[in-house]
C-alpha cells in the first residue's frame, strides 16, 4: 500500500507565498541532469572498454519545469568544460558536436554566430535567429532581436551544457532548430575552489575563481572571470567580466534556488573584409566598431514534493541587459560630388538598448503507472513579459588614412525612440509512456500566444501592434530490441514570432541601418517549422555508432536582404525553405585513449522562387535584381562538417587532446540565386591541440593551441561594394572606381595560450 505524503505547512507557505509574489510583481510590471553519455564525449572505461548505447538525459526541478531534451540528445559534460580553458563554450560546441559550426562576422571571438544543421543563434542583428538558448530554465535570447550575447553568459559557473536536436515545442518560442541548454553549478556539484589565470596570444590574460560548500541543508556556490585581449586586428580590443552566486536548499523534499548573474563587456569588431585584402588578413575595413553589455540577472526557483508521485515546481526571474554601441559605417548614397552634413563619405551611429524580462513559470509533474505502465507526465504554464527601449542617432563623418571614422558634425541625423513591449504566455503538456519493455511513447505540445506592441516616442509611423498565437504538437517513439540497439522516430512543430527590429524594417522602399534606423514597414508573417526526425544507436563491438536524419521545413521563413553598401537591407518572409542534415557519430573509449569522429551534411534549400535587389551579385540584371529559383542554397551554411576528436592519457598527471574540425564551402549572402561570379567561399579544415598536466593534488597546468598550421580561412562571406580602391586601400571619392566584390570573415590566425591553476576542496 502507498501512502500519500502529506504537504508540509511550511512547504505550502513557501509555494504560496511564491505564488503571491508573483503576482504581485507581475501586476507592478504591468503598471540536477544525470548525464550517462556525451555523443561526441566518450567515457573513460576500464580495461574491459564499455561503451555506452543510450544517452539519457533527466531533469527534474523548477529550472527545467520538468522539461526534458529527447533521448540520445548531445551534450557536453563538466570534464570536458574544465579541459580546455582556453576555449569559451561555443567554441566546445563547435568542436565537440556533429553539426555545430562558428562564423564571425565580427571578429571577435566573444560575437561568434552559432549554426547547428543550418539554423543560427547570433548576437548580431539581421541573422535569421532559429535556436532558443537558455540558461538553467530561463531564455536568454534578447527581446529586440532574439539574438543571443554570448559574453553575458558566465561561462565558468557552467557544470554542463545539453544540445536539443530537433524543434520542440515545449521549450517555447524560436525553437525551430534546437535548443541550447546550459545548466550552472552549484555548492553540492561543485565542493571546494580553483583560482586560475591564462594568457597568451593576441594580448588574452584570463583571471577566474570558483568556491562552492555546503552545510546541512543549504550550499553555496560562486563564480567570478575576467578576460582581456588586444585581438588580431587593429581597433579590437575586448574585455568581459561576469560574477555569478547561487543559494540552494534541499530539505524534506523542497528543492530551493536562487541565483544571480551579473556581466559587463566591451566588445570591438573588425567587420568583413574584400577577399582581395585575405594576402593581410588581420586588417580592418573600417573602424571603431564597439558595443559595450551590462547584465543583472535575478532566478529563483522551488520545487516541491507534494507525495511520492506528485511534484509542483515554480519559477520566477527578472533579466535586466543594457546596451550601447557606436558604429562606423561608409554612406553608402555619397554621390561622389563636394562632401556636406547631408553627403558625407561616413556615418557614425550611435545607439542605445535598454531591454528587460520579467517571467513566471509553474509546472506538476507525475510518475504514477497508467494502466500499470510506466508513465511520466507534466503540465506547466508561463508568461513572460518584455520590454524594450531603443535610441538611436547618427552624425555625419570623414575617413582617415587607416579607415578611422572621424565626426564632421553634430549627433542629429535619424534619431530614432522606440518603446517595444512583448506578452508571450504558454501552457504546455509532455507525457512518456512505457508501452512495452523495449518502446516508448512520447508526447507534447505547447499553446502559445504572443503579442509585441510598439511606441513610436517621436511621433512618427513605427507604432503598431501585432499579435499571433498557436499550438504546436510533438510526438515520438523510441524503440530499444536489445541493450545493443536502439532506434527513434520523432515529429514536432515549432513557431518564431516577428520581432520588433523585424517588423519595423521590412520594406525594400525604406532599408534599414543595422543597428537598425526604423521605419514604418508591412507585417510579417509567424514562421513554422514542421520537423520529423529519425535515428538509430548501435554497439558495434567497442564502438558507439549514432546515425540520425533530422528534415525541417520552414515556412514564412525571416530573412535579411543585404543592399549592395552591406550595412542596410530589410526582412520579408520567404514562403518556403528546406534543411535537411544526416548525421554519422562514432565515439569509443579505452583505459588511456578517447576518441570520436563526425560527419554531417546539411542541405538548406529554399523551396519557393523569389526576387531580392543584390547589385553587386554579377548575374543581376541591369536594375540590380536576381531571381532566386526553388532548390538554391540558403547563405554561409557549409554543405559538410566533419570532426576528429582523441584523447591520450599517457600518465596519471599529463592528458593529451587534439581535434581536426573541418567545415565544407558555403554561399556568400547576397548570392542567394548562388550565381555569382566569385564563387562560393571556400571550405577549410583547422588542427587544434592540447595539453593538461597535473604537478600534484592541487596545481595543474594547461596548453591550448589554436589553428596549428596557421591556415587563413574565411568562415562568412557577404557580396558589397569595396569604397576602399584608392591609393594604399584609402576610401576613394570616385564612385565609379568602387568595385563589386566578396566580402568574408578571416579566422582567427595561430594562437598559444598558457593557464595555470589551483584547487582545494
């Protein structure tokens, strides 16, 4: 017999009194994983090697409102974080994971655009945005622009970081190609401290400090890291500091936590370059380009045993992010005539993002039998409120002989206020049944509605209100015959609604600068994504083989249409898109070697023929226009991405590790019809190489080297307009001498970095 537990009084206190906080913040407002495997991690064994077949992934708790990735989901556990300092952490998932890649448009190793089979999380405006990130339960995708600041994030207070593979709606809005899922320590995962600093090449010195402990029923866990480094280009020196804190308390089955992060950056970029400039790829094409992000960041959480079968979990967050930038552009409509305030050579612009979220989160979880079968069942809600407050305002500028940008007037051209308020609200289901022995069932689903409000505060056209709602469902059955085998299928629907920075720059008549001067424009559409999936896990032998097809089609898809001068354009919907990737995983591990080795192949299609302005595209007709047919390839997603992984422990104290990423050509942006003159940007392969060795107990040094053999590679390109044609690459004021070319992004050139730490517990 089972007998119910009983709600503790002082259990149901702290839930209510959540509870009515909540609401009262709201109304103001409106005046532990257990990870078995990684997939391209292999374990560490014994001298009889085992290799793991199912990669099984639990959460409980309010951070996660019982939201669990699938099954054979990939991830990167807390060894592999701490083995390689140098690195921050989507660097590991480019490296570690099939079908992640990097671009940085930027420059900047902070900024990387992260890509998992063709879909993009970036924290530059103007990507198409189609993967959720959050960090322990809370989105951390920005309001404006659903773009991500990676540098916001306090990378080493990160215990593991999980990697959704599918859309799935249950993760909520903008989950079109996966969800990024990072969990942070705490006092219990993370017992004792570690001081350590790096530095190296290209200016990097690195500082951080981690302590964690625990008394009874209460622990405690802290975090602080301070980088800097000069950057490989002229005008690019960055920096980013972060302090994370976390109270927990597990007691009488109450799990309690509270966490604070607090981030602060400045970020400088070095933008494209003419792929002609590559013989001097550490040059800058035009400088300063600066952002500067501040973070506070307040999460609590409670979860609740209401009886052995029965769990009730709440959360509720406050997210505060502060941004200003200054950015040097050419004018693109200087006419070539004698140069005024109204017809300069350059433009400054400065601007300004204040941007809040504010959510609540309650979820009931059950595991009692249905019919005797095991069964696994949640239910939970949330809202989320988000507001937003963008300026912005430009001056007129001169080039120097070095591309610097220098003001010739006041800051008075194209101001810009806009006040942008977001209302998303959720209710969402998952259940997984145990049908039988070897097959589960799965299911979920999630309502959503979404509405984004704009103020224009100076009067003019940019107000308007939008609003879109949906359900999207997912199903799933996993078949495992045998403890060798194992086998899935899986369909879900997701959605992405417009964003402010979208909907108010959607006209070919008015582009838009990015950062974006608004204009009025027309409605753009929800995007749907459809998604079916099917994979299978094998164990041949010592080897663990994950084979998985993942075919997603986009409708209404948001796109930026780049104009010739690359810093304006606007969004429109594209009606139908296709990415397909088939993925191979092999991953084994002995006493002493790791290693694992990937394939993937994405092709991104668009499904429906379109025309968009590209002048500087060679095939566009004489009014600058291409036409874009079904069955082209989407811009900057590498047909091929392989990577070659191995781990060597020689000693007890030294560890060896070395990987071979390489990533196959891609289309330019700009060449969407992928007709233009310049080809497709090339692919390239980079070796990186590293070393652990442990002097005792407590010390313990590390080497990292990047790019090896020193490769110049380019990871975006971009078809522009080259103003830089005059004597030693000097703006020439001749227009007629510019040239139409390919623009990219060079990697990152040979770096060596060296860190040493120290730990106790």
């Amino acid at each position: 017999m089972v007998h119910e537990q009983k709600l503790r009084p002082a259990a149901l206190t702290r839930i209510l009194a959540l509870s009515a906080l909540a609401l009262a913040w709201q109304g103001s407002a409106e005046a532990q994983p257990v990870l078995v495997a990684a997939a391209s991690a292999p374990v560490s064994t014994a001298a009889s090697p085992v290799v793991q077949l199912q990669t099984v992934t639990v959460f409980t708790g309010s951070t996660e409102g019982f939201r669990a990735p699938p099954k054979h989901a990939y991830a990167i556990d807390n060894d592999t974080l701490k083995q390689q300092p140098a690195t921050n952490f989507p660097q590991l998932l480019a490296q570690h994971l099939p079908g992640v890649a990097l671009t940085h448009e930027q420059g900047n190793p902070l900024q990387p655009t992260l890509h998992f089979n063709g879909f993009a999380a970036s924290p530059l405006l103007g990507t198409p945005q189609g993967l959720s990130v959050f960090q322990d339960g809370v989105r951390v995708n920005e309001p404006f622009g659903d773009v991500v600041n990676w540098d916001l994030i306090p990378t080493n207070a990160i215990r593991s970081i999980h990697l959704v593979p599918i859309t799935d709606p249950v993760f909520g809005l903008n989950t079109l190609g996966g969800a990024v899922l990072l969990h942070t320590e705490d006092g219990l995962s993370a017992p004792g401290g570690d001081v350590g600093m790096e530095f190296g090449s290209f200016g990097k010195t690195s500082e951080q400090a981690r302590y964690g402990t625990h008394a009874g029923d209460w622990s405690y866990f802290f975090a602080v890291q301070n980088q800097h480094e000069n950057g490989f280009a002229p005008y690019t020196a960055s920096s980013d500091r972060s302090l994370f804190g976390k109270v927990t308390r597990r007691a009488n089955g109450n799990d309690l936590d509270f966490s604070y992060t607090f981030a602060k950056s400045h970020l400088a970029g070095s933008q494209t370059l003419p792929k002609q400039w590559m013989n001097t790829p550490t040059a800058v094409y035009t400088a300063p380009d600066n952002i500067d992000n501040q973070l506070n960041f307040f999460n609590l959480g409670d979860t609740q045993s209401l009886s052995p079968h029965w769990q009730l979990a709440a959360q509720l967050y406050l997210r505060n992010s502060d941004q200003s930038g200054f950015n040097s552009n050419v004018n693109g409509n200087y006419d070539g005539n004698t140069t005024t305030l109204g017809n300069s050579v350059a433009d400054n612009v400065l601007n300004g993002l204040q941007q809040q979220s504010r959510g609540l989160s309650l979820a009931l979880h059950n595991d009692n039998p249905l019919f005797g079968l095991g069964n696994h069942a949640s239910l939970g809600m949330s809202v989320d409120h988000q507001s937003v407050d963008f300026t912005q305002i430009q001056q007129a500028a001169t080039f120097t002989p070095q591309r610097y940008t220098v003001g010739v007037g006041p800051f008075d051209q194209g101001p810009v206020s806009l006040g942008v308020r977001n209302r998303y609200s959720g209710v969402y289901f998952t259940d997984r049944l145990a049908a039988t022995p070897w097959l589960d069932l799965s299911a979920g689903g999630r309502y959503e509605r979404a509405n984004v409000d704009m103020t224009d505060r100076l009067g003019g056209a940019l107000g308007g209100n939008h609003s879109y709602s949906r359900f999207n469902p997912s199903v799933g059955l996993d078949l495992h015959p045998s403890p060798k085998a194992s086998y899935y299928l899986r369909y879900a629907e997701g959605m992405r609604v417009p964003m402010a920075v979208e909907l108010t720059c959607a006209s070919p008549d008015a582009p838009c600068t990015l950062p974006n001067v608004l204009v009025a424009d027309p409605d753009l559409h929800l995007v749907i994504a459809r998604t079916a999936q099917a994979g299978a896990v094998w164990k041949l032998g010592w080897i663990r083989v994950h084979a998985e097809y993942t075919h997603t089609q986009l409708n209404n898809a948001i796109q930026f249409i780049s104009l010739a001068n690359m810093t304006q354009g606007y969004f429109i919907n594209i009606p139908q898109e296709l990415f397909r990737t088939a993925t191979l995983d092999l991953t084994s591990g002995s006493e002493r070697w790791l290693w694992s080795a990937s394939i993937s192949h994405t092709v991104a299609t668009y499904e429906s023929g379109f025309q968009e302005p590209s002048a500087s595209n060679s095939s566009a007709d004489a009014n600058g226009n291409i036409q874009v047919q079904p069955g082209n390839r989407l811009p900057n997603i590498p047909t091929w991405s392989v990577k070659l992984l191995a781990q060597y422990q020689p000693s007890e104290r030294l560890q060896l590790h070395g990987a071979v990423v390489a990533y196959g050509a891609r289309y330019a942006q700009g060449d969407e019809n992928n007709q233009d003159n310049n080809g497709r940007v090339p692919g390239y392969a980079v070796v990186n190489l590293g070393a652990q060795y442990k002097l005792d107990q407590h010390w313990r040094l590390n080497l990292s080297i990047h790019n090896l053999f020193n490769r110049v590679y380019a990871d975006f390109g971009q078809l522009g307009v080259n103003e830089f044609t005059g004597a030693n690459r000097s703006f020439s004021s001749d227009p007629a001498t510019w040239q139409n070319t390919q623009f990219v992004a060079p990697g990152a050139p040979r770096g060596i970095w060296l860190g040493a730490s120290y730990a106790w517990n």
